[in-house]
C-alpha cells in the first residue's frame, strides 16, 4: 500500500514538475495589471462606485479563477472529452436562458443576474465551445481533412453563435467564428476547404451588418471615418484615439489621464480600459502590457505543441485563438484600426464572467500541461 | 500505452504551427506600430485634439465702471447679486421629473414657477449653457439652493455683480438720479446676436436709458478670457491658464451735483404739488462749459428697480402711467417754448437790422395780421397794449404784439435760421439717449403740413415761441446760456470725465463748442440786458427781491397747447429760465436753470415760483418769497 501511494504521490509529484509556472507568472502579472488600471479608471472622486470597490471585486473574482484555475489544472482534462455534449447543451442552454430573460446591458441583453450577481454566459461559453470543438475535431482526427469536419464544426458553431448574435452581442459571435477558423486550421483541416469558409465568411459579413441594429452599424464604421460622427455615434472612437495619442511616449501618470479622469471615456474600465493604459502609461506602458500578452500567448502555443493528443492540443491552440482575437480587436478597436465591438480585454477588462471564465480556461490548459507530461522512467 | 504513441502525432503540422506563429507576431507587430504611431509619431497632435475638444475659452467678465456725481459721491456701484440657473441638458429629462426640481427650486428661490418655465422655454442657445432663471435672488435663498443642489440637478446659483443706485446722502435710492444715469438689463436675443462679436455674452447686460446706456462702451471695460478645463459633462473643472486680463470699465464722473439735484427735485415737486400737476422740468447748467448740474424729469422712476429684476407689474405700471416716468421729458419731448423764445426773435430783430436798439414799435391790444383781412388779430397777453416800446422794454414787458412784428419783418427764412443758429431744432448732442431735435419754423415745415409757405400769422405766433416752434427744455436752456456766455453754444456735457474707484477725477474731458453765434457782442449783450429788465422791471420782478450773489437774469414763458377747453380757454406751460451773471450784461454767468411745467394751468407762473424757491436753496438764503397759487377750478 504504501508503495503504491509512494508511487501516485512521486508520480504526482513529477507531474505538478510540468506545471507552467510562467503561465501562472504572466497571468498574475496580468491580472495585477488590470486591477491597477481598473482602480484608475475609476478613480475619479465625483460620485459613483469609487475606484477601490471595484479593485475589490476583481479580488473575489480573481481568487475565484485563481481556486477554479487549480482546481481544472489538477483534473485530468481528458475527461472533458467524454462530457462534451453534455457540455454542449450546457452552453445553449445557458446562451438561451440568457436570450430569454437577460437583462439589458448598454442595450443588449447580455447577462443574467442571479442573487444580484450579474453573470455574463457568453463569457464561459467561448470557453466552454474551446472544449466542445476540440473534442469534435479529435474524434475526427481520421478525417480531419475532409469537408464534412469542417462543416460538422461550423454547424456545431453556428448555434451558439447565432444565439448570442440575436442578444445582440456580435463581439461574441466574432469570437465564435475566430475560434472555429483558428482552431480548424490548427487541426490540420482542409486548408482548400478553409479558405472557402473563410472566403464564405467575408462574403457574408455585408449580410450579417445589414442585419444589425442602426446604433451598431453606424459604431462599426467610425474606424474608418471617425470624424464622421464625431459627437454621436464615434464619440467613443475619437475620444478613445484623443486618449490614446494623449499618452505619448511615458503617459500622463498613473489617474492622471485627463480624458480618463474627466469622464470622456464613457466606458473606460471595460471595453475602453486599453485606452487608460496607453493615456496613463504611454507607448511603454502599452508595450508592456502587449508582451505580457505575448508572453501568455507563448506559453499557450508552446502547451499546444508540447500536448499528448490532439484533444489537448486543440484546447491549446482554441484558447489561444480566443486570447489573440480578442487582444487584437480589442486594441485594434480603441486605437482605430478595427470597428468598435463588445470584446472585452482578456485579464484586463472590468467584468467577473470574463474573469473566471478565462482563469478557468487557463486552468485547463494548464492541465493539459500537467497531463501531457512524459514520465522519464 | 495508446495515448503515448499519440504524442508524436498529436501535434498539428509544423508548418500551420510557423504559419500561426507569423501571423500572431504580425498581428502585435501592427498593433504596436499602430501604437507607435498614435503614441510617438502623432502624439503632440492627438494631446491637442484632446486637451482643444475638453477645454473651453471662458469670459471673464470685467467690472462695470462706477458712476459719481461732479463731488465724487458714489451714484452708481456694483454689488454681488445672486442668480438662479438651469442647465437644460442636466435637467431631469422626463417632463414631470423636471417640473418637480424647477417647482423645488421655485419654491426655494421664491420665485413665480411660470416664470422659471417662461425664461427656459424662451431660451434658444445650446442645452450645455447655463440659463439665467432669475436674477436678484435673495442671499438667504441663494444659500439654500447651493445646499440642495444635489436634490436638484440642472439647478444651480451664481452670484454676480449687479448695479446698486444711490442718492446723495450714499442711500440705496433709485428715483434722485433715474433719467441720468438710467439702468443696466439683461440683453435681448437681438441685441446678443448684433454684439456678440464684440463680445458680448447670452446672459450679459447693457445699459439701458441714461448714461449706462449712452457710456456703454466706457462702462462695460473689455471683458477677458481664461482657458478652463471641462469634464465630459461640460462642467468646469478647473482654470488652465488666464488668457486676457479684463480690462475693468471706465469710472464716471458726471457734470451733476447730486445735491443740486436733490434741491432741483424737492423743489420741483413742491411747484407741481402746489399746482396740483404731475409733469415738470428743471435743468440746471453752467453757461460757461455747458455742464449739466441738474436735470429733473418728474415724474421719475426707480432705476434701482430695473437694476434688481423689475417685476411685470411695476414695469406695466410704468408703461401705463400717461405721464410717462420712464421717459426724460428733459431731452425727449418738445414743447412750445412761449415767450422765452422771444430772445431768439429779439436777437434775430436786432442783428438782421430789423429793429435798432433804440427804435421803439407800436404795440396792440390785438396785432392786425397783415396779409390777412381785416379783424383777422393776434391778441397781445396784455388786451390793452403797451404804447410803444424799446425792444429791450418789450422783452421785459413780454408785449407779443411787439414780436409779432419783428417776427413778420424777419420772415420765415432769416427767423428760422436764427433758431437754428442758437440750437433749436437740431439735437443739441448731449449723450444721453432719447433726445429730441425739436421743430423750427421753416418752409419744409409748411410742406410738411402740405403748403406752399408759413402763413403770416403763423409766422407772427413763432415769434413769441408758439404753432411752429417746439423746443425741448435742455435746447431752450443751452440758447439762454450761449447768450449768457457771451455767444459759445456749448454741448451740453453730463459727464465731466473719469475717476479712480474713490471718485477723484482722473481725466477731464474737455467742453465742447458747438459753434460761436453769428451775432454781434453788443446785440448779445442787448438781450442779456433785456433779460436782466424782466427781473428788475419787468414781467418778473417778484423774483427780483432775492438776493442771489449776482444780477439775476431771465425770461418767463407762457405756452398755449392743445385744444380749448368748453370756456375757450387753451391749457398752458409755464416756463421760467434764468441765468446769474455778476452784473447786469456781463458774460460771467455760472448758472443758469430752466423749469418748465406741463399743462400748469393757474394763476402765476408755477416754474418761476419753483426757480425762485430753488435759488433760495441753492444759495442758502434767508428769504421765502414764495407766492400762492390760485389753482383754477377749469
């Protein structure tokens, strides 16, 4: 007996060697940093949540990813794959309950509040699809060059993206489709077959924005021509690039951004929080924050080449596809170069769904670390 | 052990792995040259877009400039004065929300709720502005606002400096000095949009009536401006940098001794008592610079009213009232000037070689008139007639029937051109709002009233200051003191110059000639001569006992208006103007007054009384020579 628990607890042991501990690094360093620029955002004195409230609840929040974080790194993530339908119906139903008796927030539904805690499923959904398209796309892994994984996966997709499309919440559904495209690729799909869906999506994307509501479209195009608009609907754009610019090389200091400062970033903690960074720290500040993400994206990448089997190599290289699709039209967004939709920062944003469910996310990557590990007996 | 066999096919290709890897390096590759070129390379710009779009260029408003009288009394002064915004755009949007916190504030404010709804719905500028609601709020209500204002959003109160009217003992007094010094009001929407390039604010003030209104520029100074930094909002949140200093107004000093205008009025109004009419005029002047001691318009107003937020009704009052308070019957309206004007067809008379000095006319109880039929007679004052007189007796005596010839004799052409030479009928410039210019007998007059020339007995009637004269007071008071003068039509002048803020004068501004009269010293001095006779032997020798520090000279006037009542009696004026010179004829005069009752229709001369009774209270005198007067029962 004690041989054998000798045995499990070395065998443990070596495993938890695996564990990333740069990952775990990065992502304090992350969050950290979010929780500064949350403070500052707001930090103004007038009125309102007062900036030390809501550092506190990135707290809680935090400390409960932190406890899902270990607590998904430590399970064997292979039993994920078993449960992937189930987990499936999980993610419609709650994307359903939240098209069902969602609250509004800035005019979409977008979260449903349970005990006065407002949770945003979108969020653990992203994650959630992560772990269903990589158990599809493994079960296919004989054919995962035909047409039909493609399809069987952008069908799988199509639901849930639908769902949180008619929320409305078309930054979620962008990051369905990326994380599909992204992790198809990855897989190995059909890259003739690929490029048509890619091709399929462009040449669909008119159609998806003339669907939109007018406050929408009218927000998507101020990238291209922020003074079109300047006090209505690109307000936020050309305030945001003000910000932005205002920054130069070192920033203004840390709640010393004046256009964070004076109110004219309307939502300066969540969407916009990228503009108090590069306001308050300037370039460097900005250049920092962007390879603290390169760094995490790193990390996700080298878990990806280093996995066992494919279902934990498509975690891999979904989360990765998640983290890099929303960082880049994140920032895209608020610096101009991309049209402005709801995709939060990851680790950065205000926002407790996003919180959890991209620690929980990280834990399981971290598991697929933990459990690709070879023993070197 | 199947699952390690995986291992080395688990992982994706290679190549999609560098494919990856490039386009997540290419991608923050953009997204930090993006950054580089926000940050680094266009900063400067975006700072200035950014600090342009939250900063605003804000007035500063410059104080007003004060007004004292010539002693350096302080007349007009600046006080903080509280004024109850709204904001439009911090308003409560929905209709009940809003009608509940501009009740509160009403409440609060004591003020009229409709009218707190009125000046909102009658703004028209951006809902980011502040709107005045109402001015003059009380400090006590002023306080509680600024207290509640969290209660009441869009609502807040300013203090500013509003004016404060003083008489002469330094008394918040807005009735001694109203036609003078007049009023500062909110401008109209007009008036904004024609003066806001000068600078003018949506919620400034100008001055109305009176020297506010004529010295504006003066006054106002030259407002400044800072740079202030705004939140999202627009509020203010703090000032950046000051950008023009304001430039406070000029300080005033007027020609008028507010003493000498409190013994104007006191005395003017027990004349118009005494008489038991409302409307009266006494101006008092220095002959030799044309400055204006005193100027009384009664009935008057209380400027400091206006100055405070006059109500609807007091101002109605004023409007209603048909003797005019508001308007400066001084400067503004014409009369007939009666009689006085006989210095006018006397000195005319004798410089165009009408008359000699010592020719002596015959005078009529009835004067025929002479191109019209027989029986066809003006009547002499005196239906009995004088004899024949000098011209210097006949202006003492007043003989109409004497003027009348010399009116005749003169013709339209050289007795109109006379009037004009000494002023009339032309504005005499004073600055002051308002004036009048006044009617002088002329051709154009006649084809005015749609004929060919003036006929002979209207001619005659002009002569003796009736039909086809009109003068207001201030014209018939700056002729008699050019005469005085020695021949200087003057401007008359109501401001002397610039003080510093204590009243001492710090600039002069000189008198100004108007021009010298085309008249001989000796025929000048004929009329002053004349003049000096009414007092001592003539019309009004009652006036001649008091012993002023002077030869007191002068000339009564009676004016017929209007329509004859049931007993064909006209209503008359009466008018007394006088000067002080230190001997008879001479040119030294430093005074000289004019008083004119409206419609004075008693026994005796109510101007010249109130003269008499003003000279005793200016020079202090121990005499009361004052007489009764019969107030006649038509």
């Amino acid at each position: 007996m004690s041989t054998t628990a000798t045995f499990v607890e070395a065998r443990t042991a070596r495993r938890w060697r695996a564990f990333d501990w740069q990952l775990l690094l990065y992502l304090l360093l992350l969050v950290g940093f979010g929780m500064v620029m949350g403070y500052s955002a707001n930090y103004q004195a007038i009125g309102g949540d007062s900036g030390l409230s809501q550092t506190v609840k990135t707290l809680i929040w935090t400390s409960i990813g932190l406890t899902l974080f270990f607590v998904a790194a430590s399970i064997d993530y292979h039993w994920l794959q078993t449960f992937a339908t189930p987990i499936y119906l999980v993610v419609l139903g709650l994307l359903l309950a939240t098209v069902v008796i969602g609250r509004n927030l800035f005019g979409a539904q977008m979260s449903i509040s349970v005990a006065g805690v407002d949770f945003q499923f979108s969020e653990i959904s992203k994650v959630l699809m992560v772990v269903v398209l990589a158990a599809f796309l493994a079960s296919r892994r004989e054919r995962i060059g035909r047409l039909s994984t493609i399809v069987g996966a952008g069908l799988l997709v199509a639901l849930p993206t639908f769902l949180v499309y008619r929320q409305p919440d078309l930054g979620t559904a962008m990051v369905f489709v990326a994380i599909l495209l992204g992790m198809l690729f990855m897989s190995g799909a059909g890259i003739g077959w690929l490029s048509l869906l890619g091709g399929a999506t462009v040449a669909v994307a008119p159609i998806a924005v003339t669907a939109l509501e007018d406050y929408q479209r009218q927000r998507l195009f101020c990238f291209l021509d922020p003074s079109a608009d300047p006090q209505g609907a690109c307000y936020q754009v050309v305030q945001a690039l003000n910000a932005v610019g205002s920054g130069g090389l070192l920033g203004q200091g840390l709640t010393a951004g004046r256009q964070n400062q004076l109110g004219f970033l309307p939502v300066q903690s969540t969407d916009f929080i990228f503009t108090v960074v590069a306001e308050e720290l300037g370039y460097i500040g900005g250049m920092i924050l962007l390879a603290l993400f390169a760094l995490l994206i790193w990390r996700v990448v080298s878990v990806g080449w280093g996995a066992r089997d494919p279902f934990g190599a498509n975690i891999a290289t979904g989360l990765g596809s998640l983290l890099l699709f929303q960082i880049t039209v994140n920032i895209g967004m608020v610096t101009g170069i991309m049209p402005v939709t709801g995709i939060p920062l990851p680790f950065i944003t205000y926002g407790g769904s996003s919180m959890i469910s991209l620690l929980f996310g990280m834990g399981l990557l971290q598991s697929v670390r933990v459990h690709s590990w070879k023993p070197t007996f | 052990m199947s699952d390690l066999e995986g291992t080395t096919t688990a992982r994706p290709s290679r190549a999609r792995f560098v494919a990856a890897t490039v386009i997540a390096v290419l991608l923050f590759g953009i997204l930090a040259g993006r950054l580089f070129q926000l940050q680094v390379v266009d900063g400067a710009l975006y700072a200035a877009q950014a600090a342009a779009a939250r900063t605003i260029e804000m007035p500063i408003p410059a104080p007003r400039g004060l007004i004292f009288d010539r002693q350096g009394r302080p007349i007009a002064v600046n006080i903080p004065a509280w004024t109850l915004y709204g904001r439009p755009a911090d308003l409560p949007a929905t209709k009940s929300a809003r009608n509940a916190v501009l009740a509160q504030a009403a409440r609060l404010s004591g003020v009229a709720l409709g009218s707190l709804l009125d000046r909102l719905a009658a703004f028209r500028g951006s809902p980011f502005e502040l709107v005045p609601l109402a001015t003059g709020i009380g400090r006590e209500a002023a306080l509680l606002i600024a207290e509640e204002e969290e209660q009441l959003p869009g609502i807040s109160v300013g203090a500013e400096a509003r004016r404060e009217y003083l008489d002469e003992t330094g008394a918040r007094s807005g009735e001694l000095l109203a036609h003078l010094v007049g009023y500062t009001g909110p401008i109209s929407q007009a008036e904004f949009e024609d003066r806001s390039a000068v600078g003018y604010l949506r919620d400034d003030v100008t001055g109305r009536d009176g020297v506010e209104a004529s010295f504006e520029k003066e006054l106002r100074g030259t407002y400044g401006s800072e740079l202030i930094e705004r939140d999202a909002g627009g509020q203010p949140v703090k000032v950046l940098e000051r950008l023009i200093d304001p430039v406070p107004g000029a300080n005033l000093m007027l020609t008028i001794d507010a003493r000498t205008q409190r013994i104007a009025t006191e005395t003017l109004k027990w004349g118009l008592e005494a008489a038991g009419v409302a409307q009266g005029v006494t101006i008092v002047m220095n002959p030799q610079t044309g400055e204006i001691l005193a100027m009384v318009s009664l009935p008057t107003y209380d400027n400091d009213k206006f100055a405070a937020g006059i109500s609807a009704a007091d101002y109605a009052a004023y409007l209603d009232d048909p003797t005019r308070p508001l308007r400066n019957h001084a400067i503004a309206d014409i009369y007939p000037p009666g009689s006085t004007f006989k210095l006018v067809t006397g000195l005319a008379a004798l410089d165009e070689g009408v008359t000699t000095i010592a020719q002596r006319w015959p005078t009529y109880g009835c004067y025929q008139i002479p191109d019209a039929s027989a029986g066809q007679c003006l009547f002499d004052w005196n239906h009995q007639g004088f004899g024949p007189l000098s011209i210097v007796d006949a202006y003492a005596k007043s003989s109409d029937t004497f003027f009348y010839q010399m009116a005749v004799a003169l013709g339209v052409d050289r007795l109109g051109g006379w009037a004009q030479e000494l002023g009339f009928g032309e504005k005499s410039g004073v600055r002051l709002p308002t004036e009048a210019a006044g009617t002088v007998v002329s051709k154009a007059w006649a084809h005015a009233q749609g004929r060919q020339d003036v006929f002979t007995g209207e001619l005659a009637q002009a002569g003796i200051g009736q039909n086809a004269i009109a003068v207001t007071p201030l014209q018939l008071l700056n002729a008699y003191a050019a005469v005085a003068n020695g021949g200087h039509l003057m401007r008359p002048m109501i401001v002397r110059g610039e003080a510093d803020g204590e009243g001492n004068l710090t600039r002069k501004y000189a008198p100004e000639l108007i021009r010298r009269l085309n008249a001989s010293p000796g025929d000048l001095r004929t009329m002053r001569i004349g003049a000096r006779e009414v007092i001592t032997s003539g019309h009004a020798t009652n006036i001649g006992a008091l012993r002023v520090p002077g030869a007191l000279s002068g000339k009564t006037g009676t004016a017929e208006f209007g329509t004859p009542t049931s007993q064909g009696v006209l209503p008359f004026h009466s008018w007394f103007v006088a000067y002080v010179p230190s001997q008879a004829g001479t040119t030294d005069a430093e005074l000289a007054i004019v008083t004119f009752t409206y419609s004075a229709v008693v026994r005796g001369n109510v101007s010249l009384e109130v003269v008499k009774y003003f000279l005793q209270e200016y020079f202090n005198l121990d005499q009361d020579l004052r007489r009764e007067f019969q107030v006649n029962a038509n």
